[in-house]
C-alpha cells in the first residue's frame, strides 16, 4: 500500500528578527505590492545612507523628473521641474549619463529619493557610483522596464506613494515568517524502512504566507492546511499575544501517515 507522510514540525513566527529592504507601492490599489529593485549600497561607495536600517526609510508621492530633454525623464541635467519634485521621490529612467547624476539631480532639487526604472527588458541592474555616487545623499533604487510601465500613467497623474526601505517599524500589525523558520523535510528524502522507493513516499510542502509587523498584535494564529485532492490536514494554532519586536514559536500537531 502506497502511503503519503508528511510531518508538520513546528514553525517560528519571527519579528523584526532580521532586516528587509523593500520598495513598496503603497496607492493606488491596484498597483499596491513589493516591487524588484536594486539600490544603492553605501558599500558600494554611494553616499546614501544604508538603508537596512529602518530610521533611513522613506514614504512619498513619485514624480517623475524633467530636464527639459526631448528623451524620456532621464534626468542628465539640472531640472526644469525642481518644484514639482521637491519632497518627493523622484522617477527617472536609466539611459545616457551614469546613474548616480540621475540621482544628484533629483537631490539638488529637493527630492527625498529616487527610482530609476531600467530602459530594457528583465530585472533591475546593479548600480555602480559612478562619478557622483559619494555625493548622492537620499535613497536611490532602480526597479524593472516592466514595473515601470505599469507605474508609469499613475506617475503622471500624481497617484503613486512608494516606501523606500527596511519593513521594520514600517506597517502597524504586521507579522513575518522568513523562509528559514518553517521546519520542513527535504522533498528528495524518504524512510528506507517504511517504503522501498521514493514513489512510495511523498512529502507536502507546507507554504506559510508572511507579512511584516510593527506594533502589538492580538491573538495571532498560525493555520497550516495539506491538501491533495481534498482537505487531509487543516490545523489552527489557540491565539498568542505578540509584543512589538518579539519572537514566538508555535507549534502544531504532526500530520499522521495517510494512508492511499
């Protein structure tokens, strides 16, 4: 008889355990989330603050800039749009002069960071200094074409709020499960005693949703569900109350073998 095991070990919720920098869109809606980047690393000889820790953070409406080029808001040159950027993080794209005067730019005129988004197709690059990158201050990121083109009309119409930085301290009511925490079996491994191949022993894996935390949480609960065609296992931990910056570990009960 075929028979299908999976044990549940306990699983840790750790908060703001670990920094994690992210660009994330907060308005409007339907564009809300997290968004690839890469960003100027003070250890990478830029002048902008690091960035992991979460006092550097940044939240504000983007705008993109204008150096009075007939080519897209690149931002080579001193702006023509230095009002309507001030306060705010500026958008420009890469191309042309070296990423860190795209940013010198948007700085000397008042913006308090800036997204660089690529001019070609795939993820974000890395971001040397360049000539200006030890006079670049504010928070500078590039994220993809792609992203780019989504955020772009939003942009425009003045409708786009990003936060630059680490997540700790960011979100009230926020909880995080890192991908090391969960304690799971490897996919590949399977008892010599109990089968006589791996056809005869599958593990589930257990995939745990995450968010952030910042303030006091309430009861929070942890729910892990294995499925295979149906319902087998579905567990929900009693509520624990969590306290700002503290560590909890929960545990639930083991799967029992189930047998097919």
């Amino acid at each position: 008889m075929k028979k299908i095991y999976s044990t549940l070990a306990a699983l840790g919720l750790a908060a703001t355990m670990q920094a994690q920098i992210i660009v994330f869109v907060q308005q409007p809606p339907g564009l809300s989330g997290s968004y690839a980047f890469t960003w100027a690393d003070p250890a990478g000889g830029w002048g902008t603050a690091d960035l992991n820790d979460p006092l550097n953070a940044i939240t504000g409406t983007a705008a993109f800039v204008d150096d009075g080029s007939a080519a897209d808001s690149l931002g080579c040159d001193t702006l023509v749009n230095g009002a309507s950027v001030a306060g705010k993080i500026a958008v420009c794209y890469r191309g042309t002069c070296n990423f860190s005067l795209k940013a010198l730019m948007a700085q000397n005129e008042g913006a308090i960071g800036c997204v660089i988004i690529n001019n070609a197709p795939g993820g974000p690059v890395g971001m040397g200094a360049g000539t200006y990158g030890a006079d670049v201050t504010i928070p500078t990121v590039m994220i993809s074409q792609d992203a780019g083109a989504d955020l772009q009309s939003e942009i425009e119409a003045g409708n786009v709020v990003m936060f630059i930085g680490a997540i700790n301290g960011a979100f009230t009511n926020n909880l995080s499960v890192y991908k090391a925490d969960p304690l799971l079996a490897r996919s590949t491994a399977y008892p010599a005693a109990l089968c006589s191949n791996a056809t005869e022993f599958n593990v589930f894996s257990l995939g745990v949703g995450s968010q952030l935390r910042n303030d006091r949480s309430s009861w929070v609960t942890l729910s892990a569900e294995v499925t295979n065609g149906g319902s087998l296992y579905n567990q929900t931990s009693a509520g624990v109350d969590i306290i700002a910056g503290d560590s909890i570990f929960i545990d639930l009960p083991e799967v029992q073998p189930i047998g097919v």
